[in-house]
C-alpha cells in the first residue's frame, strides 16, 4: 500500500474551491478577450536549448527537466532535452518567433497555463502555479497608445473578480532614468540604485539614505534626499496624478519624454471611463530591473497590501532577440493566480463558493426513478446543471448531501405534488420551500438562480 | 540566434485554431457540468513512487521524469523523483483515496487536462494531449444506475459539439464473461481469446478463426463459430437492441446478469430521452483487457468510423487499491481531444473557427481616438468582445485585418455618420453594411451575432 500523496509546493483542491478557482480563471478569461485578446496555450515542455536561451542565470537554477525514461536509461552529459516553462513569457517569444509569418500584428494574445519553478518548499511559495497574462507585440514599433489599454483591462479584470478595492500603480522607466540622470547618476550606477530603492518597503527611509550616501555609492546628501522625496510621490485621483507629475520640475529629455506618456496614458484613461480611484502614480515601482523599458505597472489590494502586487507588468523594447532579428516590442502583465487564490483564501475571501450543481433532483422511491431521470434532462435541456439522485435515501440525508455540496435547490417530487403536476423544490440557500408546476419549473429555477 | 521551435508530438495551434479547441473544451466542460459533475485539477507532475504503483509495465516506459537541476547534478541510483501523469485515471485514484474523508460518495468529477506519454514521433501520436474525463466513483458499492447515465452524458457532448452523427456502442464484460463460460472457456483463457477477438478488424474472421481453432487455442469449430457469430452482433435501433439479446438465448448466471444490466441501462436511456439512433449494442467491444467489469462504451463518428473510438470507458471494480482499503468501484469515461482536434482538422470539419473578437472599432484619424475608446468600452459592458484600432490606418487594410482574423463586425464613425449620432457597420460575415444610432449600436450587434 502506498500512501497517496502529491509532491510538496502544489495546490490541489477539494471541488469547491476547484469551482471557486475555475470562477475566478473563467472571469479573468472573458474580460481578456472583451479586450480583443486571443488565445494561446503552449506545450508544457520546451526544448532546453529554445527555453535556456540565458544560462547560468538563477532562473537555470529553479528548472524542471523532463527525460522519458528511454533518455534516462541511456544517460549523456548534456542537458536533458526538454524543460517545463517556468513562464509564459519565453514560450511567447518563441512562439511570436516561430509564427511570426503567420501572425497578424500588433499581436494580442492572452495564455492562462501552469508555470513550473524549483522554488525551496515553503508556505504560500509554489512549484507550480497559474499565471494569467496578456501582451500585445508589435512588429518594428508598438504605439505607447497599446500601454494605455493595459490598466483599463486590470481594473476590469478585478472589479470583475470582485475581490475588494484595489489600485493600479503607474510609473515609467523612462522617468525614472531621466530623473537620475539628471541627478547625475550615469546608466551603470542607475541599477544599483535602483536596488537599493527597491528595498525602501523592506529596510526603511533611514537605512536606504545610509546606504545611497555610504560607501559604495558616495551619493551627496541632498541627491539622497531628492531620490528618496522622488519614490514617496504618490498620487491620489486623476488631477492630484497630473499636478504631482507637474510639481517633479523640468528634467532631461529622457525624463520629459517618460513624463509626456505619463500623461497621454493618463488621458486615455480617463477616456475609456476607468474610475479615477482605480489608478495612481507611484514613482517608487520599478519592476523588473532590465527587463522594462517605459511604462510599469502594479497592482494592490487596498485592504491587504501585506500580499503585494497582485498583476504587475509593462513596457519592453524587443520580446524575442534570441529566436529572430525582427524588432518585437510588446507590453504586458502577468497575474499569479495560484498565489492569489491561496492568499484570498487565507483572508477568507473565497471561501464557500456555491457548487457548480444547480440543482439536485430528489428520490424518494425507486418507482420514481424514471420520472426523476427524465425531470433532469428537461432541466438540463433548459440550461440548469443538475445532478439525479439515483438511489433513494431518505430525504433529510439528500437534503444534508445538497446542503454540504453547495447544491442551491432540490427538488422533491411527493405523491401529493405529483397528483397536482407539481414539485417541491428546497432552496437552501434561503431556507424556504415553494411549489411550483413541473410544466414551470426550469424557468423558475433559472430565475430563482439570478437572485442574488 | 536560436531557431524557435516545439519538440516533436506536441499540437501547438495558432490563434484561429486554438480558439476553435478552446470552443470546443468549453463546450464539453458545459456538458459535464449540466449533468453535476465537479471539477478536479491535479498536478501535472506526481510523486514517482505514488504514480507507478505497477512498475515494469509498457505504461512505465512511456513515462516522463522531471527532476530540477538541483537534483540532477545530485545525480544518483533510482528514479528521479518526479514523473508527469500519464493518464487521469491514476491521479484520480490518488486523489479519492488521498481526501477520501473529505469527499461525498458516489463522487461525479471531471478532469480535463494535458496527459504526456513518451511517444515514438510519429504523426497523429502525441506526447502532450488533452484528456476529458468523467468518472463517478462509490464508496463500497455504485448501483448499476450510474453506468446509464455515461451514454446520456456522451450524447449529451457530442451533439453539442456538432460535428457529424455518432453512435455510441455497448457491451458488457459480464456478458462476454459469461458466454466464455458458456462455451467452456474458463477465466484464464477468456484474456487470450478476447485479445484475438480484439483483432477481427485487423486480421479478419477467417484469421482469427484459423488462430482459435488452431494451435494454442484448440477450440472446436463450432465454439469458434459461435463466438464470431457473438461479436458480429450489432444492434440497430431501441427495439432492436432488446431483442438481439433476447435472441443471444439462455446462459450462465454470470452472462444473465450482464445481459439483466445490459437491458436496464436500455430502459434507462429511454428514460432519458437519448435518441435511439444514437446508441446501439456492439459485442465485439472489450476495452482494456483487465481493468474494465461491467459495462463497456465506445462512440465512433457515423462519417468517419476509421478515426475510430472518440469517447470510451466503462465500469471497474476498484479504483485505488494500491493506496486504500477502501472499496472504490466506479464508471468512467474519456475523450482524448487533442488527437480528435487533429483528425477533425484533417477531415476539415473543425476550420475557419470565427474569432473570439466580435467587433473591430476603426479608427480613421487621430482625432478619433478618445471616442473609439469611450465606444469599445460600452459596447464591452454590454457583453462584446472588441478590439480598438488604436493607430489610423487606411479603413481598407483595417477591413482587410478583420476580415482575416475572422471578426465579424467593423464599426466604423465617418463624418456623415458622426453628425447623426450614428455609425456604419461592415458585416464581413455577410458582406453587408447597416447604420445604426450609437446608442443602439450594442444592442444590434448582440442581435447579429447571435443570427446563425
């Protein structure tokens, strides 16, 4: 006898917070594509040599790979030849790469798969997670206008989700290096101090301005506390993003061109209706530290910002400089859904999703069988899931069964409904009962489903 | 530059086509769903000892190990770790017997995810396909009541995938058991004569004939007349059905309760309401030699019966003995989409999928932009999928555009129009142009989509 067991790192769930998680990728799926977004899935496993394109990085080192065990037993020195995708990002620049005949662009697609990770065992940490992410490649050149969509697709992705407030915090690259430079920090030392920075969350203002005016860095006092004035601005409604972006003073080109695309984009926004308590400036988000090249985007949950971002991407120069000499700039954002979904659940924001099962079609005795059969298909011919009770038990054990498993509604068919052409139905949901006649019960199950 | 490419036995899809295997993975879900099964996920990767509880066998050969890079440069004597599932049924097995405690009995779950076989390359052979299964699996015991319901399910699913007529056969090992029996071969031998059964359509009956009649076999020639008679009976209709087994005369206890079962699943599938065209009776179907013991189903495309079986499965004893005591008999069904995707495609039955994106806005100059956001956003709200046209482009390349990517409308706000109030729209689907108040623009595009 083995013990049944899953490797550590994973999330399986029982099938109610399956139907809770399978809710929230359904919602992320539909608004992506009211957004235009296509779909795209890739195969779990990569060739190494496509997937490790970069060796030697920490990244090589969180790698899953895949032998048959015909390569197994055969050994070798080399890499084995596949890998799991330990994003969606690489499989989308391959995949750009290999079809880019084929593709229309700009390129919008959406992929919602698995990712796989080495990472260390430890709670809320995972080998294998869900990212949902979207992008949009352009061929040669992309139109900052394709960065401006992206929050608009963020807040409807979570007000659909429903979750809680949240905000969508902008910042740009371009602003960020322009700012530096113009403090007379060169291109080299930018990243370093943006590391730095990066740990104001972490370490504090006083342990950060130490460090920036330390060895090392040697900064002069006042540029300390100019960086550090910098990555406080935060911003709190549309006009009060406007001014503070205004208030940050003339700056070098770079700045001024990072500054004007804030601006567009925050424009577009308000165009498209996105709520202004939506999205803030925040200039402290860096994201990424070589990776993004002009817009940044991050995501909180207002009441619970200890979970960090929960959507974060942005603006890059060229997707796939590995696989083809074409120019492919793309924005976009990725949400980590496992992650998410652990961590709502722990806040007890996800709990006790209704089941998937409409209704549960009563038996009470074994003559009844047939009718009950023939019951649920008319229902399900109508539009309801619904589960038939195939044995007879008694009815306060199928009642407790539906009322464990999420079922809102039973329905019971007694010799007295019957004789009236009626049935019963249970709503646990509300703690009522009501009849109604066969010939009308599909519809007003349906009806009784939208209720709130 | 590394040449972006998948490794061999792998089906990627470009947007088009992964929207047409998106539809259809939709539309089984739905029907899973409208009959109460829950959903389960499970990891892609188990544990190896848990998932190769009868090592050795031809399953094991075809197994994917995964081992992070840590644990390769570890190297050592056994097998890695981790291996990718290879079916549904095993980590299905693992997962009742693992939340056994947690889980309500008779437990319907469906599965729909990617299994990984290590497959000679090959075309049509997959190493990452897509299974869907259904399973209800009881605790101790599963009343025969659940086997009638597989076929209503399995008629269910194919009538709403569309995709031509089909049959769906049936047979029961008790009966083909008992009809060994009933010609003196005992249970050692039943194996070997099914297995050339198996073969008729391959080798042909004077073959198979020749082989049980000959060495090995030694049956008289009756017997073997007997049983190719046996096999070759396939019914034709409800009534049809029942008295093909009328007709098969008296027999053992053991093929009288098979045939018992065979004809309440009959009635029960009248019941139901499955159209009788749709099922029929088929005694030469075995399914997996060992595993299956009750009921057995394969369905077949009328139109292309050498794709052979799409959706097949049948009733076990016990599901998970190599991890509980428990008793777990069930009944389960799979349809391998990946494979029927690419031999629906070949048939041409499953092209030219419109897309997802219902509505292009066009854009014709600059000055348009705000409004086109503000107009693809209501007409989102109201429930269309819709892609901005974010840079002017000639209003031909952007007609050009849908019309290949497969969107059915173009909404387009020339200077005429926009003093009404109003816009134009291009129907590509049937080559037609209306004009419409913006106000009423979402309505009317949620009408035309929904004409056939």
């Amino acid at each position: 006898m083995i013990k049944p067991r899953t490797p550590p790192g994973v999330m399986e769930l029982l099938p109610r917070d399956q139907i809770a998680f399978q809710r929230m990728l359904d919602t992320i799926r539909l608004t992506f594509e009211r957004f235009g977004f296509l779909p795209v899935e890739t195969p779990v496993f990569e060739l190494s040599d496509v997937l490790l394109t970069k060796s030697g990085g920490e990244t090589e080192r969180q790698v899953y790979f895949v032998q048959s065990t015909g390569a197994l037993e055969k050994g070798g020195d080399g890499l084995p030849e596949l890998a799991l995708r330990f994003d969606l990002t690489v499989p989308l620049a391959r995949y750009v790469a290999e079809h880019e005949h084929e593709l229309a662009f700009p390129f919008r697609r959406y992929q919602m798969q698995r990712v796989y990770r080495g990472e260390r065992a430890q709670r809320g940490r995972f080998r294998e997670f869900y990212q949902c992410d979207i992008d949009v490649i352009g061929k040669d050149a992309l139109s900052p206008r394709f960065d401006a969509e992206i929050p608009a697709v963020i807040a409807a992705v979570f007000e659909a989700l429903d979750i809680g407030e949240f905000t969508i915090w902008l910042n740009h690259r371009k602003l960020l290096r322009g700012f530096f430079e113009g403090q007379g920090i060169d291109g080299d030392r930018q990243l370093a101090v943006l590391r730095e920075l990066d740990k104001l969350d972490k370490r504090g203002e006083d342990a950060v301005r130490a460090t920036l005016v330390g060895e090392g860095f040697e900064l002069a006092a006042d540029v300390a506390d100019r960086l550090l004035a910098f990555s406080r601005v935060r911003s709190s409604g549309h006009d009060d993003a406007l001014s503070k972006l205004d208030a940050l003073g003339a700056g070098t080109p770079l700045f001024e061109e990072g500054r004007a695309e804030l601006r567009e984009l925050l424009g577009r926004l308000r165009a498209m209706g996105v709520p202004e308590s939506r999205y803030a400036i925040n200039l402290s988000i860096a994201r990424g530290l070589d990776y993004y090249t002009g817009m940044v985007y991050e995501t909180t949950l207002d009441a619970y910002p200890q979970i960090g971002s929960i959507c974060s991407g942005g603006r890059y120069d060229n997707l796939a400089s590995h696989y083809t000499k074409s120019k492919l700039p793309g924005v976009g954002i990725s949400i980590g859904l496992t992650r998410l979904f652990f961590q709502l659940r722990d806040a007890g924001l996800v709990a006790g999703a209704a089941s998937s099962v409409d209704a549960l079609v009563a038996l009470l005795d074994d003559a009844g069988l047939d009718h009950a059969l023939a019951l649920s298909q008319r229902l399900r011919e109508a539009g309801l899931n619904v589960e038939t009770q195939l044995e007879p038990r008694k009815l306060a054990r199928q009642l407790q069964y539906a009322d464990r498993a999420g079922i809102g509604f039973v329905v019971i068919r007694g010799e007295d409904e019957a004789a009236r052409g009626a049935v019963a139905v249970k709503d646990l949901r509300r703690g009522e009962q009501f009849e109604v006649s066969e010939a009308g019960l599909a519809q007003r199950l349906l009806d009784e489903r939208q209720k709130p």
